[in-house]
C-alpha cells in the first residue's frame, strides 16, 4: 500500500466512523484500567491508615482514661478524646462507602449498593444508619446505647468484613441490641 492509497482511505467516510468508533473503545479502556487501579490503591492506603493512624483498639485504649467512670457514651468524653473519635468517624465516613463500591463493583464500574448500619433487638430493627453523613448519627447512637467502645471496634473491622463478605455484628449485653450492617 503507496502513500496514495493510505490518503485516500482516510477520506473514505466508512475509515474515519471506524477509526472514531476504535478510538473511542481504547479510550473507555484506558479509563477502566485508571479508575480499577485508582481504586486499588485506595484501599491500600486506606489499609495502611486504618492499621496506623485510625486504629479502633488503641483508640478505645485512649478513651478509657479519658472519659467519667463507668460511662460508654461520647458525651461523657473529656478534651482530647471527643476529637480523636470525631476524626475516626469522620474517616469512617469517607472509607465505607468507597470499600463498598470497590468490593461490591463490577471491575472499571461503580456500584449503586450502599451501606446500611443497623441496630437490632432480636428481630426488630430500632435504628438505621445509612452511609455517608453520619458522624452525628453515631454520636447519638453511642450516646443512646452507651456503646462507644463496641461501635468503635465494630467501625474497625467492618471494612475487612465487607471485603470478605461476611457477615458481622457486635452484641450489647446492657441494651440487648446488636450492631450489624447490610449492603442494599
């Protein structure tokens, strides 16, 4: 094929809507590709910071010698400690949502199912607590059923739970309630 010929298919119309049409497809999976890693390495990062920084043990640790004798609310937390477990639910905020799109997504898509975080006494659901902004909602939670510590552990290992897709939740001997979470 002479330099002639090739000029003279790129003016066929047929040539250039395919050449469009194969542009297009690379260019949607170049983006699958980005948008798959991106993802990857957000849950990576987000691995690292929950072992490191927003670590759910050692903040109940923290805590315990920060807050009146004998309570397991958020309101009877002292200085330091009311700030340190708004940042952990403020993290848990943006962490959720994104592992749940990534673990529950088709690869390069993302995912319309959402987090729910419950409560329940037996059978009958009392509280729901859908993802995103719900740092108030946990306060209160925590400050209705005095489970400040069982909430923060549940917050902690929720993430490896629904990249597992298992299922988890944390009994309250005090309320008979257990925490649980559903991906609708």
């Amino acid at each position: 094929m002479s330099f002639d010929e090739f000029l003279q298919q790129i003016n066929n119309p047929v040539f250039l809507v395919i050449a469009f049409i194969v542009v297009l497809v690379i260019i949607r999976v170049v983006n699958k590709i980005r948008i798959a890693a991106g993802a990857k390495s957000y849950i990576t990062k987000a691995n690292k910071l929950r072992r490191n920084k927003f670590n759910g043990p050692e903040l109940v640790e923290f805590t315990a010698t920060k807050r009146r004798r004998g309570s397991n609310t958020y309101r009877k937390l002292k200085g330091k400690a009311k700030s340190r477990v708004d940042r952990f639910f403020q993290y848990k905020e943006e962490e959720l949502p994104a592992i749940v799109n990534f673990s529950h997504g088709k690869k390069g898509k993302n995912s319309k199912k959402k987090l729910i975080i419950f409560i329940t006494n037996g059978q009958k659901k009392m509280l729901k607590i859908r993802a995103g902004k719900t740092t108030k909602d946990f306060i209160n939670l925590t400050n209705k059923f005095e489970c400040l510590d069982q909430l923060i552990q549940f917050l902690h290992n929720l993430p490896e739970a629904i990249m597992n897709r298992q299922e988890y939740d944390i009994y309250i001997p005090e309320h008979e309630v257990s925490i649980g979470y559903q991906i609708k």
